[in-house]
C-alpha cells in the first residue's frame, strides 16, 4: 500500500472497538513460596505497593464480570497465601465466571480444598515447582512426588478437572519422557509443557534456560511418542520456545484484545509482564472502573490497531497474522517496544535472538565466565542491578 | 476461543440414535453470556462461543430430553420442519469436540 496516495481522512487509525476483556488474571499477591528461575513475575516486585483488600478485589470482579469477563483465573505469586481466596473465588462463581486456580499446591490443605470447591472453584492448574532445585528428588519421586501426588489425590478427589503445567527448559527438558509419565500417574487430563519465555526472571538466566536444538527437537520427538502411547488418556500441549521461530507470536491474541491482568498492588495491565513497559502509565482499579480501564484508558489503547507500527511491520503482509509481535520482547531485544519484535527474521535487529540460541547450541561445560542463576526473591529483587 | 467448526463429517463417529439423550459433558459449564449475545462453552482456560443455532441446541440438552424431542421442539419453536439432519450434523461435531455425553 502507498500511504503517500492516500486520502487523510483514511490514513487515520481506524481501530475496530475491541471485545470485552474476557479473560481476567487477578494476580492476587507476589507472595510465593517458591523461587523459580524462570518466574515471569517483575525482577523488582519487592518493590510493589501495598496489596488490593478484599473489598477491592470484590469490587474488580464485579466490575470486570459486568464488562463481559467469563474466565477468572486466580494466580501470583502463590494465591493460596491469600486467606480470603476462599472469599474472592466464591464471589467470583456467583458473578458466573468459570474460575480457575493456577497454583504450585503449597498451601492446599484438605480443609481450603473442601472450602473451594463449595465456593465454586471450577478447576486448578496444578504447577511443577522450580525443578533445577528439586530436579533430583523430583526425578527419584521423593519429596516433590510426594506433594504433586497428595495435591492430584485432593485435586481428584473434589472432581476438578487437572491441568497439570510444567515450565520446560534447558535443565529439564532431557526428563521430559518422566514428566509425561508422572502427569499421566497424577492422573491430569492436559499436560502443558510450556517452554520458558524469556520474561523477568527467566530473561536473567536466559543463557541457562534457553535449550539447544537437538534437545528440542528430541523432545518434541519424545513427546510425539508419548501421545501415541497414551492416546486419549492425557492431552499434552507442546509449547515451543519463540526464539526457535521466525515469525513472532500474535502476543496475548493482540494488545487490549482479550486479556486483562491485575497486579497484587491494583495496577491494570493487558498482559502480565507488561509493567516492564516504563513509557506507558498503567491504570489502577483503585481510581479507575475495569470498563473505562479497558476501552477508555491511553495505556490499553496504545497498542491497539496498527497505526503504532514501524517498518518492518508497518507495510507487511502478516502484520494482522502477528501484530508484529510482542511488546515486550521488542523492548527487552531492541531497546524500543514499538519495534517489530526480533523473533522475526524481517526485523533489522533479529540477530539479538540467533545469537542467543547460537550460545545455547554450546554445551554447558564449554561455557566460559557462566554468571550464576537468579533465584526470585525478595533479597534479589532488591538488587539495584535487576 | 473459537467459534463452532465447520467439519467435514465421517460416518463412523456420526450420531444416529434420535432416543439417545445427550448432555453437555461434564468439563463443560454452559451458560447464556448477555454482553456476548451467545451462549457460551466454558473449560479450564477457554472459552467456545456458539453461534445462534448451536445456542439453540446446546441449551436444551439435560441428559434426559431426546433427540426425538429436542427435534420437535426446535422445529415447533421456530415454525420449520427438517432440522433433524442439521440437529445430528452439530450433535456429531459436538460429540467429537467432547462437549456433549450421550
């Protein structure tokens, strides 16, 4: 298309009015007792307000549920450290949302499971924790066993459905045929293998994260036959890591399109790694209704349509395939958010990616002046340096 | 989220039996949304939005209504005759997709 040939009053952006939000992420704290390396959580979270009250989160239920919200999902941080979950999840089946807990099973007694489920609690996404810590015992089935085994048992035992997640990365996804197993032994009916993004924590320790392509390739292999012999019994989802792309992802479906996250301190967000974006100002569900939020607020528009776009995304053929990708990423690689994101081979910065997964085909021992791993937490998160 | 497929139907999986009384799978959680204007299926994380037939359809079943019945009563709500293969058609994809028990 030749922009200079068109009329003005065309070249104005055009933005189609979005959907509702339809998906709402209450992220109802950081606090997690875990500290997993590939984390998507903010590097500086210590660094957050005061948490949002009960009341608070009632009323952004409401509120989102009024604006055409149907999938709740309660996440953190771990949510089960929050004691009036029981609260916000009974309300949130009241307003008919489909609720579902995402969660690493820390802190699921029988009695808050048994509190849930007559909430109303629809479903839980059961997390493996930070296997580069546990990857010993986890694979000699002791003590992460032990605790996977009694959250699927109370899991079943209220008649959830079981998703079980599993984040897949450099340090375990040569294990990946036992994980498979285990899911099938927990008795989920999906299995996510997710590979990490390279967000927040996981951006850190990016060079420890970040497989070869042999162990992909014989991963993907592994997980085809595992499909083969299990058939119907469990659906595994295979989530490959975007650096080994060349087109980038159609990040969260499109800016302000579908997702909403809230943020333990009330920030409004429309994808959970947003924050990292400083040139824009987040609404909070503290001063501002969900429905202005989402189709009145300069943040939730400022990526929507195309007008945004720079070269090369501007005047590509795929620019509504992808929306040129994520924001994030384009910040994090290139320096501007606006840029096409670098998974894409059409973007001048897109060495930013095949260098890293060049590093990521030399073996561990051949690495040289290897930087620890980050651990998230609190004393890390503290580090001016992050 | 996706809206209801178009699929070429194979005869093997075909549902048949107008006395078999089909309901929505226990996975599933259905329920009118007003801001959509559609009935929707919801699941762990997703969300299927029927389209306006396909509401009709999904909001009858309760595992005791036969097909049969289901049939005749479309077809007299909706003053028309000869929605039965329409109704199997669905039926047959909704089976597939694991929405729906018989």
């Amino acid at each position: 298309m030749n922009a200079n040939a068109t009329p003005i009053t065309n070249v104005a952006n055009t933005v189609t009015p979005p959907g509702p939000p339809l998906w709402l992420l209450a992220e109802v704290t950081y606090k997690c007792p875990l500290h997993c390396v590939f984390c998507y959580n903010p590097v500086d979270y210590a660094q957050t307000g005061p948490e949002l009250s009960t009341e608070d989160w009632l009323r952004v239920l409401r509120e989102a549920r009024a604006a055409g919200s149907v999938q709740c999902g309660f996440s953190g941080g771990e949510p089960l450290v929050r004691d009036d979950l029981e609260i916000l999840v009974a309300e949130a089946h009241r307003l008919g949302f489909y609720t579902n807990l995402l969660t690493s099973g820390v802190g699921l007694t029988e009695a808050r499971a048994a509190a849930l489920k007559q909430a109303g609690l629809d479903h839980v996404q059961l997390s493996f924790q930070d296997s580069t810590k546990e990857l010993n015992d986890f694979l000699s089935h002791t003590k992460t066993f032990d605790l996977k085994r009694r959250t699927a048992d109370l899991i079943k035992s209220h008649d959830w459905p079981m998703v079980l997640n599993c984040v897949i990365h450099r340090l375990n996804i040569d294990y990946i045929e036992q994980i498979i197993d285990l899911a099938v032994e927990l008795g989920a009916e999906y299995l996510e293998l997710a590979n990490s993004q390279y967000y927040s924590w996981a951006e850190l320790n990016r060079d420890h994260l970040l497989p070869s392509r042999e162990q992909l390739e014989r991963a993907e292999r592994v997980t085809n036959a595992c499909r083969e012999k299990y058939g119907d019994k469990i659906r595994i989802i295979f989530v490959v890591p975007d650096y080994y792309e060349k087109r980038p992802k159609k990040c969260m479906n499109g800016w302000g399109n579908v997702f909403l996250t809230v943020t333990p301190d009330g920030t409004a967000l429309p994808c959970h790694t947003a924050k990292m974006l400083k040139g824009i100002t987040f609404p909070s569900v503290r001063n501002m209704g969900v429905s202005d939020i989402w189709y009145q607020s300069k943040a939730f528009n400022f990526y929507r349509g195309d007008s945004w776009m720079k070269d090369p995304c501007r005047t590509c053929h795929d620019k509504e395939k992808d929306l040129g990708g994520c924001r994030c990423q384009a910040l994090m690689l290139t320096g501007d958010a606006a840029n096409a994101d670098p998974v894409c081979d059409k973007s001048p910065m897109h060495h930013r990616v095949t260098e890293a997964v060049a590093y990521a085909q030399i073996p561990d021992g051949q690495r040289e002046n290897v930087k620890p791993l980050v651990f998230r937490d609190l004393k890390n998160s503290r580090l001016p340096m992050l | 989220m996706s809206t209801v497929p178009v699929a070429q139907l194979s005869d093997e999986q075909a549902v048949q039996d107008l006395q078999a009384c089909p309901r929505v799978a226990k996975m599933f959680k259905l329920q009118w949304e007003e801001v959509q204007q559609s009935w929707v299926l919801l699941y762990p994380e997703g969300m299927v939005k029927l389209n306006g037939s396909a509401g009709e359809i999904m909001s009858r079943l309760d595992g005791n209504t036969s097909i049969q019945t289901l049939i005749s009563t479309l077809e007299q709500q909706f003053e028309t005759t000869g929605l039965q293969a329409d109704v199997l058609d669905f039926l047959t994809i909704a089976k597939r997709q694991g929405w729906v028990k018989l």
